[in-house]
C-alpha cells in the first residue's frame, strides 16, 4: 500500500509495544504513524523503561512461545548505533526438587514441539554453563541457547527510528485525554502536552484508527472509551547487588552468563557486568491503582523498594548462589507492570467502537510478535497466528468485573512459576456459573472443575460402583491428576447404556430478524440456507482459509436460527458483522441444556415425551418433556444415538428430574467432561481453539466435508493443497495417556505436535490427536510422542477410530 492511501494511525504509548506496533505497520505501507507518549521521549517512564529484559521462551501456550521467538529474531537484527538490542546469552532453568525435573522434561518437549532447541542438562552442566552455580546444589537444568536479555529502552529507539524513517511521528509529553468518535468510529484523540497547566498545549490529532499500547495505564486509557480493560497492575520486586566475587574480571561484556531461573523460589537473575540483578515473584502481591500512579516523576512505574518483602527471597538467593553470601544489595526497586486474569495479553479491537484497538498486557519478551500478530491484523484482517487466546474479547461481563481480575490476576502473580497442571482448576472467585443442575451434580459426588467462568463436573464419585470401573487402565504421574477411572466407566456406560451430560456452558446465539438467513450464509462455509428445522455443522473462516470456529447452526424459522458456538469470541464475531437488522443475542445465561446420548437414549425420552421422537440425525425439533418446553437437536458430540435438549434456565431443574427419574431404569449415569472428551476422540470430533486453529486449513484438520462453493470468507483459499494433517495417534501400549501440546517424533525429528489427547475406552487405546506433515500422516506411519522425556511408540491411525459407518448415530 502506498503512502498516501495509509490510514491515519495513532498509537497511544511508546513503550515497547507501541514501538514495535509502529515499526510493523510502517514496515506493511501504514506509514500515517503517530506514537503519542505522556512522558518525555525517549525513555518515558512506564515498565519498559525500566525491564531487566530477559527473555525465555518457554511459556504455557504455543502463540506466546511463537510471540517470543519472533522477538528473539527480530531484536537479534537490531541495533542502536552500533549496540545491541538482543544479547544471546542463553536461559538456563534449574531444578532444585523432583517434580520441577520433570517439569523440565516436560517443557524440553514443549520447547521441541514450537521448534525451540533445548537440553535437560545434569548438574555438572549448569555449574559449567553458569559462574555462580554450584554443581551441589541443583539437581538438574534446562538450557535454551537461543534465550537470552532484551534491551527493551534501546529496542524501543531502535524500532522507533526505522517507524520514522517510513515516515511515523513520535511526540512525547502529549498525555492522551480523550478518544474522538462519530457514530460507532474513532476519529482521533485529544492531548493535554506538558504544559497544558498553562493552559496552553492542547492538541487533537485526526486518526482512524487508534491503538491503545498503554501497558499498565490500561484501565485508565480504556476508561476513555467505555471499555474495561481486563488487567490488575502489580508491583515486583527487582534489585541489583554490589559486585560479586565470581563475577569479577569477566571482562567488559554487560553480560555472559545465561539468565538463570529459580522457579522452586520464584526467583530469576541476571548478570550486569560485575553485578547481579535478581528478580523475585515470591513476595505478597503488591496490586497497584493506576489512578494514583505518581504524576510528577519520570518513573512513575517504579515504587520505592519495601525490604521486608525482599529479605525471604534474597536467603533463597544467597541458598543457591553462595556466592552471594555477604554480597549487598546496592538498589532495589518495586516495579509495575500487568497481570491478567488467565495470564495471556489483550489484543484486538474495542467491541462496540470501530477502529480501537488494544495491545496491552504485553511481556518485552513477547512484543514484537504482538506487534506483529496486531499489524496483520489491521493490514490484512487477520493475523498468521492463532491469537483466539488473546482476544480482548474473550471474557465474559463477569470476568471483566474489577473484583474477578483482582482476584485471578494475584495469583497469576503467585504463581507465574509454579508447576501447573493443564487441569488445574482456579482459586476464587468460585463458582461464577453454575448451571441449573448445579445442586444435582453435589449431590452426585461431581468433581468439578472451572472452564470459562462455568463449574463443570469431571466425573462423578456416584458413579464409583459401576461394574466398567474395573476394565479401566490405572495410571500414575500427571496423567492421573484430576482424573479418575470412573471418568473411564461413565463413558462405557454411555456407549453402553445412556449418559446425561451438562451442555450449559456450551456458548448459544440466537441470530434472527430480515437477513439473518443471508448473513449467516455469507458468514459460514457451509450451506445454512436449509429447510427449518435442520441443523448444519459449518465453519468461520479467516480470509485466508483458517478455522476460527465450528458453529452448529440450527435453523428454527425462517429468520430465525440457534447457532452452537465456542465462547466469547464466537459472539463477538457474529455482532460486529452482523449487518442492521439482524439481532444477535447470546442466550447461553438464560438458558440451559443436556446431552442424552446412548443406545437406551430413546428409552429414556419416549418415556418421559409424547412427542413423535422419530426425527432424523442433524434434524431440530421442540418437544415436551413432561412440562417443560424444550428444544431437542438430533445431535452429538459423544457419537451415539441422543439428543440436545434445551430449555429455559428457570426450568432446567425440572428437565433434568424427570429425565434422571426416567433414566434409572436404563441404567443411565451422570457422566463428566473426562467421559465426553474420551468418547469425541474415539469418534475424531474436533475441539476448535485446541485442535485446529485459525493458522489451520478445513482440509488440513479434516473437516472438508463442511466447506461448500460459496462467498464466504475464506472461501477462495479453502481449496489449498494441504501442508500438514490432523491424525490420530494411536499409543501402542493403551496404558500410555499423554496430555495434549507433547512433540511428536518421526525417527530423531520432531515433525508434529499434539493437539487432545485421551483414553479411549471403547477401543482400548491410548489416542494423540496430533499435526504432522502431510507425507508422515498416513496411515500406519510409525511416531513417537515424547512424554516427560521418553518417547512413546504410536502410529497413525485412520479415523474415526470407532464406528466409522455412524450406525450408532443412525441405527
Ligand atoms: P509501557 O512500557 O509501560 O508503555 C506504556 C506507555 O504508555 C508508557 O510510556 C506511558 O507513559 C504511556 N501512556 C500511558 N497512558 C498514556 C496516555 N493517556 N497518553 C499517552 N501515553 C500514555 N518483561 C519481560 O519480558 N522480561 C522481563 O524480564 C521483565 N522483567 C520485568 C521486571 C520489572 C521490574 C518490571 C516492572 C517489568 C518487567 N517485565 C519484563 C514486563 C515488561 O517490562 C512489560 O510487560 C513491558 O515493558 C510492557 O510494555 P508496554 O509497551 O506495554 O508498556
Ligand atoms: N453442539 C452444538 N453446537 C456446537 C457443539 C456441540 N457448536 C460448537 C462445537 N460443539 C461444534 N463442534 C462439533 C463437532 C462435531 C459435531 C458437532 C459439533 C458433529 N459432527 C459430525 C461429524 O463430524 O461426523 C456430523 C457432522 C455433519 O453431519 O455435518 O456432530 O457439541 N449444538
């Protein structure tokens, strides 16, 4: 795009994500840049003024772990005059007790699975790779060459001065106080500069679009928009010490060493010359109100230092590194930067006001990715990587509400370094939401666990006494936390009997009104257009073919459909495209649901319902169930024989009574999400935002059969060849059960990784579902899926794994 066409930009905030944010929508032809900063440029004063800048790349989540390698990349090519910005000097976490040395083990083979080299090292190793690490005191390391510090101030400048030579602007001292708009758009921004206390210096600048980089500031600036900004700034405590005597005469380097991790202390260090700089997360959490940040100091990010907070960690310190004993700490400070709720950043644009945009939240370690991932979105309308799990939007009302981020957001903070079980299940505040069954499920013994603000049950100890207990694989280490072999029997029982499962939480939309009919034909890749009463599986695609979501779409009038979708960001997508005319409303809230899945499923209904139940599979139909009005969908995520059955939420109660009085009989149980999950995989149902993404093609994850010809977004990439396959893995031992994000080897390369995971009763199997290059995903191909360091011998299977001639969904 030339100059000239370039919208008009501003950028709130330049600190290391406004910086970057300018530098890649300059590098795309978005040359009409404005970075507005309230503090005095270069170095204004919020938490990249002052970052230590270490950078690892290991990370819970496969978008941040490729956030931070394009930041290692792209900080690597930088320089200001001649001094770096990225100085690799490797990462190095160590483990002072067994369970963090299978942590490491795990992340090695997280790490493997993003493309990232590392090594378990053993305690000789880490002595060598660090001066100050005694071999005695470690029981093992992870070294990540590719690690290494951030100068977060310099890459700043750096990327701010390539931005300007495209021709973007930077203005310092110009505080942003309003947000222009007209009719649903921003039209720009209005400052105070530094000496507005004169009354003078006031400006607006014209944009059409405006990106909130504010960091911590986020509240505030959202504020000016109506918009909550999910995230709780937090102070963490950050000191230098005098010399150290093993860091004496390393010559003039800043820095040699790896950054060094701690994380049984929640401690991190690195080398400044002859100094060492400690980090600690094992202080109380210090929640800090933007709105009386200090005004009139050039750092207001940085609080004074509150020793007694520091004096436990530096013992730790001092535990590990004896090299410290006797060392001072020369200056020490409490700096602020943001925490949110789940610990991901906030990208994406205002809900309600076009051309706002927000990329807070933000690690040095991962703003140029950001950056990245936001200009393509801007740019291109969508960005190369998945960001479903940043989206601004993903939060419910309540999980925006001030008390839930406090809350979740603190321990974040306590926990940024601890061992967490992927199904480790939120502190408070619990339970947000609970579905009308609630009460019942107690009273059943459910083990619940907390997904999206929803408590749902795992399993059900009621249902210990099953005779199919007996028949399920014990197992032992991660894979049995949170877990039980009831959860095995549950879904026996399910293909065996019937099974009652929670659908609540499930996200409902109801789109209707003149044109809903065309809007979510135009939306979706399948043929929506059908005769009332049908349900159709289809798919929201990104421009370039990408899965963003799998959508049930049941249409219940003519303008009138319910549409099954996954979450917030579903929802948010359906309103803002939504054209005038067309409502749509999420009933999720007010409405509730169960699966009754099962060959003695009919059993159950028939007995229970007057209603002709003889209506075909992916067909709708309202029924009633004793008294209570529901709405009955022939469809199932568990692959057998069964309805959907939804009704109000006032009158769920009464529809899950009658159908557990009807059950007894037919030996129906209360069945978990463990069951569900074992059974979707035995059948090859996909779970969007887990396996496949929007950097996935339908054909690559096996859902081809739901694109039709069409205009639709995405419609003219759909028919790419396909690079790479979503395959099930089938473990050759049944009693080997991995947990989902392991690599995946062919010979001694890692080609793949996997996506769910489960035991599939049925079957007896252990199933990966894993991505692999199109030429190592046939059938029969011999994998290995390394789990805690050891690989695991599978192969490929072909799918579904059970009943593929669907004779259970259609008998
Ligand atoms: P900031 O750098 O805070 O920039 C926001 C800018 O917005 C500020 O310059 C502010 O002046 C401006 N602004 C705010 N409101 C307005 C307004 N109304 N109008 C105009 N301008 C406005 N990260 C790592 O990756 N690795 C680490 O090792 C690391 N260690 C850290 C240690 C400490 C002690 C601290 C405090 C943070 C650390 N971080 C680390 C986190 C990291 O520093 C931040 O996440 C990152 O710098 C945030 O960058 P940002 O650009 O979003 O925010
Ligand atoms: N129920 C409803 N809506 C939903 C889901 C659901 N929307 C979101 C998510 N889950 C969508 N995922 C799926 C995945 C698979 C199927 C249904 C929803 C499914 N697939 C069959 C198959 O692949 O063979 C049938 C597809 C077809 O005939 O077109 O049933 O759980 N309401």
């Amino acid at each position: 795009m030339s100059g000239t066409t370039s919208p008009r930009v501003v950028v709130i905030g330049s600190g290391v994500v406004g910086a970057a944010v300018a530098d890649e929508l300059t590098e795309r032809g978005w040359t009409d840049v404005t970075v507005l900063d309230r503090g005095a440029l270069s170095l204004p004063g919020g938490s990249s003024s002052h970052a230590p800048g270490l950078v690892f790349q290991a990370s819970p989540s496969r978008t941040l772990a490729r956030f931070a390698t394009y930041t290692v990349e792209k900080m690597s090519s930088l320089d200001l005059d001649g001094r770096w910005c990225f100085n690799p000097v490797g990462g190095l976490e160590v483990a002072t007790e067994p369970a963090r040395v299978d942590e490491l083990w795990r992340r090695h083979g997280f790490l493997s699975s993003v493309g990232v080299e590392s090594a378990v090292v053993g305690p000789d190793e880490c002595a060598a790779l660090h001066p100050l690490v005694p071999a005695d005191r470690v029981l093992a390391g992870l070294h990540i060459p590719t690690d290494g510090l951030a100068k977060a101030p310099r890459a700043v400048e750096a990327q701010a001065r390539r931005a300007i030579a495209r021709g973007a602007r930077f203005l310092g001292e110009q505080r942003v106080v309003e947000v222009l708009r007209d009719k649903g758009r921003v039209t720009g921004v209005r400052t105070e500069s530094a000496s507005a206390a004169d009354g003078r210096g006031e400006d607006t600048f014209p944009a059409d679009v405006v990106v909130q980089c504010t960091g911590f500031w986020g509240p505030l600036t959202g504020a000016l928009v109506d918009l909550p900004t999910p995230l709780l700034p937090m102070a963490h405590q950050y000191a230098r010490t005098a010399p150290v005597p093993g860091l004496r005469d390393r010559g003039t380097r800043e820095a040699v060493a790896p950054i060094l991790r701690h994380q049984d202390r929640d401690l991190y260090f690195r080398e400044h010359g002859e100094r060492l700089g400690i980090g600690s997360y094992a202080h109380r959490p210090i929640p800090i109100d933007p709105a009386n940040l200090p005004t009139h100091t050039e750092m207001p990010s940085s609080f004074d230092f509150t020793p007694e907070d520091w004096a436990p960690a530096y013992a730790d310190a001092q535990a590990l590194l004896p090299a410290l004993q006797g060392v001072e700490i020369e200056h020490g400070f409490n700096g602020v930067f943001s925490f949110t709720a789940d610990g991901m950043p906030l990208l994406g644009e205002h809900p309600d006001l076009q051309g706002y945009w927000v990329a807070e939240a933000v690690w040095v370690t991962h703003s140029c990715g950001v950056a990245r991932a936001l200009a393509e979105w801007l740019v291109d309308g969508h960005p190369s990587l998945d960001v479903h799990a940043c989206d601004l939007n993903r939060f419910t009302e309540a999980q925006r509400s001030p008390a839930y981020v406090e809350q979740r957001a603190s321990r974040n903070f306590a926990e940024v370094y601890d061992i967490l079980h992927p199904l480790d299940p939120p502190a408070g505040p619990r339970p947000m939401r609970t579905s009308p069954f609630h009460l019942r499920q107690q009273e059943l013994g459910a083990v619940f666990t907390e997904i999206g603000g929803w408590e749902r049950p795992l399993w059900f100890a009621s249902n210990a006494d099953l005779p199919e207990v007996g028949r399920i694989p014990t197992r032992e280490g991660w894979a049995a936390r949170h877990w039980s072999p009831v959860a095995g029997a549950e879904a026996l029982a399910t293909r065996d009997r019937v099974g009652l499962y929670d659908m609540t939480p499930l996200t409902r939309v109801e789109v209707s009104g003149p044109g809903a009919c065309a809007f979510l034909d135009g939306l979706t890749s399948n043929n929506v257009d059908v005769a009332v009463g049908r349900v159709v599986y289809t798919l929201m695609l990104t421009e370039t073919g990408g899965v963003l979501s799998d959508l049930t779409v049941t249409r219940l009038g003519e303008e009138l459909f319910q549409v099954g979708a996954n979450g917030e960001v579903d929802v948010d997508r359906l309103r803002r495209l939504a054209p005038a005319g067309v409502s749509v409303r999420d009933v999720t809230a007010g409405t509730c649901g169960v699966g009754l899945w099962g060959p003695r499923a009919l059993d159950v209904l028939s007995s229970v319902s007057a209603d002709d139940l003889s209506f075909g599979y992916f067909r709708a139909k309202r029924i009633h169930i004793g008294a209570v009005p529901v709405l009955a969908l022939r469809v199932s995520y568990v692959g057998e024989l069964g309805w959907e059955l939804y009704t109000s939420a006032d009158q769920g109660l009464a529809l899950w009574d009658a159908l557990w009085a009807a059950g007894a009989e037919h030996g129906m149980v209360a069945a978990g999400r463990h069951a569900f999950t074992s059974l979707r995989l035995e059948k090859g149902y996909r779970a969007s935002g887990v396996d496949m993404t929007s950097e996935d093609l339908p054909a690559e994850a096996g859902l081809a059969f739901a694109v039709k010809p069409g205009e639709y977004p995405g419609a003219a990439a759909v028919s790419a060849e396909p690079r790479r396959r979503l395959v099930p893995v089938l473990m050759d031992d049944p009693g080997d059960i991995v947990m989902g994000a392991e690599p995946v080897y062919s010979g001694d390369t890692a080609v793949g990784y996997v996506t769910s995971a489960a035991y599939g009763p049925t079957i007896d199997a252990g199933i990966a579902y894993a991505w692999l290059p199109a030429d190592l995903a046939a059938p029969g191909t011999p994998v290995a899926v390394e789990y805690f360091g050891a690989r695991l011998p599978g192969v490929v299977a072909a799918e579904p794994l059970f009943d593929p001639e669907g004779k259970r969904l259609r008998p």
